[in-house]
C-alpha cells in the first residue's frame, strides 16, 4: 500500500466525487453499475493508503460494497466529525467536489482506524433490527393519534393500522430469531448476553447487529462507542458538568430500557444504583453509570468467553 495517497469520496444520489491527496486528482463517476465499476477499478491500481467515506444514511452502501470487491478497505466516517473538521480548518463552503476535498485531507491528517466492515449478513441483520425500531416507533404514533382521535371513522382506520404494525412486529420478531438461530456464533452471543438479569432477547439481538466490536474494545473505548462515556467540558478555571452524547443511539436505547429492569432485578445493578443516588447523584446520572457498568459487564463476558457472575458487577461504575 501506498504511504502517500489519501482519498475522499463524496456520495450523492446521483454522482461520485472523488478526490486523492497530495496529487489532487479528481474524477466523478455516476452512481451506477458502470460508475462503480470505474471507480474500483481507478482506486485499485492506485493503491492508496486510506479512502474515507462519509457516512449517508446507507447511500454509500453500494460504494463500500463495490470498493470491498476489488480487495479495498475504506473507512466509514461520521459526517458530524468530517464538518467539524472543515470548520476548524476555516472551509465553511459546500459542494461535492469540495466536501471529496474535505474527506481526502481528514484522511490524511486525522488518520481514522481502519476497522473491519460488517459483512453481508451482518448488514441484514443490523437493518431488520433497525426496521424493527422503526415500526415500533410508527405504532407508539399511532396509539397517540388514537389517544387524541374524535371520529369513529379515523379511529377506526388507526386502530387497523396498529393491527397491521402489530403483525409488521411479530414477523419482524420471526425472522430475527430465525436468522440469529441459522448461526451457531449469533446464537452463543444471544444466549450469553440473555443470562445476564435485566437483558432480554431485544438488546441481546441489537448488540449483535449493532455493536459487533464487543469483546474487542476496552470498556472505556466501548463506552464511547456506544455515546454512555461522560465527557468532559472543562475551560480554564471553569469545570463544567460531565456530559454523554454521540455515539451509537440506537444501541444506547436499548442498553436504557435494559439498565432499568437491571436495577429491579440485578442485584449488583441495583446496589451500585442505590449506592450512588445515596451519594447525592441525580437519578438519571445514576442510571447512565449503570448503562456503562452493564455495558462493561456484557464487554467483558464477551471477551473472555465466561457465563453471567455476579462479581463481574463488583466494580464500582
């Protein structure tokens, strides 16, 4: 691999911007069979050291794809991080040639971890369980709407809305359990996250599809990952309060609902809640100590191959 050659690509609906660094070569491809093609074909002769992606609500899923296909590993990046470093460069303009130009220099200075893509499975799994949450949000929607609903003719076609979600559920519910059931690796994660009390089959299947760097990252690094890290906003003299944000949602989401039954029927989760809101701690900063505690708990499980025991949890969060 190349030493010296970095590469951005911005995806569009319609149009592939690429942009290497230090030559400053651009192409523009359309996003298309033919396109993509081109596009691996150009990036595998020229070998580069890294190709960042900026991450497009799964529009960049066939780019990612096409590029995997001829050997290449790019990087998939949070769009958020990619803006915040046009601004510190002072680049505040947009267009695609020029947001190619932006991804190609963070590459280059920032030098983002190369970690391994999920493959094809793995992505169709992560998408039913996202389309999992989709529904449900549709149903809580609707169950408001009909809270809220004076004609018996609406009401009447909300109600069998929610019959046809709560159905769209139960499939969706079907097919989960029969793709995690078709690999034997799924179904030993599933089963050992399950033993733990106040984890269920929802986020024990979330954290396969979601977060599969589990048992590979330090807790501390797991915490980030997955946004239940406080962060610090310290400046000068001012110590400011300790904030979680970013991460992965829809993971934090689940591991929420999870941390609350845990605190009912977890002991160690519990005492080291109790022990904490006895300290002085607001609740809800209670309860993300303990998100990040079952988080660590599950992190370690995982790494070292062990059943549930309760002196996993005998840390202090």
């Amino acid at each position: 691999m190349s030493n010296r050659t970095f590469v951005g690509i911005d995806v569009s609906r319609d149009f592939l911007d690429v942009v290497v660094r230090p030559s400053g070569e651009t192409l523009r491809v359309a996003y298309d069979g033919e396109g993509l093609t081109t596009l691996g074909e150009h990036l595998r002769e020229l070998r580069p050291k890294l190709i960042v992606v900026e991450a497009t609500g799964k529009l960049e899923g066939a780019v990612v794809a096409q590029l995997q296909i001829v050997g290449l590993t790019p990087v998939v990046v949070n769009p958020r991080q990619v803006r915040d470093f046009a601004k510190a460069t002072g680049e505040l303009a947009k267009t695609d040639r020029l947001d190619a130009s932006i991804l190609a220099h963070f590459a280059e200075a920032i030098r983002p971890k190369i970690r391994p893509l999920p493959d094809r499975q793995l992505q169709e799994l992560c998408e039913l369980v996202n389309r999992r949450r989709q529904v449900q949000k549709m149903r809580t929607q609707e169950n408001h709407r009909l809270a809220r609903t004076v004609s018996a003719e609406v009401r009447l076609r909300i109600e069998k809305h929610l019959v046809f979600l709560e159905d769209e559920l139960d499939d969706i519910d079907t097919q989960l359990q029969h793709r995690i059931a078709g690999s034997p690796a799924w179904q030993a994660d599933v089963n050992l996250y399950c033993q733990v009390p106040g984890i269920g089959r929802t986020l024990a299947t979330a954290v396969v599809a979601q977060l599969p760097e589990l048992g590979s990252l330090s807790g501390r690094q797991l915490s980030k990952l997955v946004g239940v890290a406080p962060l610090a906003d310290d400046s000068g003299l001012r110590a400011g309060k300790r904030r979680i944000w970013g991460g992965r949602s829809s993971v934090r989401t689940c591991l929420y609902l999870a941390t609350l039954v845990a605190i009912q029927h977890n002991p160690p989760i519990r005492q080291a809640y109790q022990r904490l809101v006895s300290l002085g701690k607001p609740k809800k900063v209670a309860i993300v100590a303990c998100m990040r505690k079952l988080l660590v708990i599950l992190n370690a499980m995982k790494r070292d191959g062990t059943g549930w025991a309760p002196q996993l949890a005998a840390a202090r969060p």
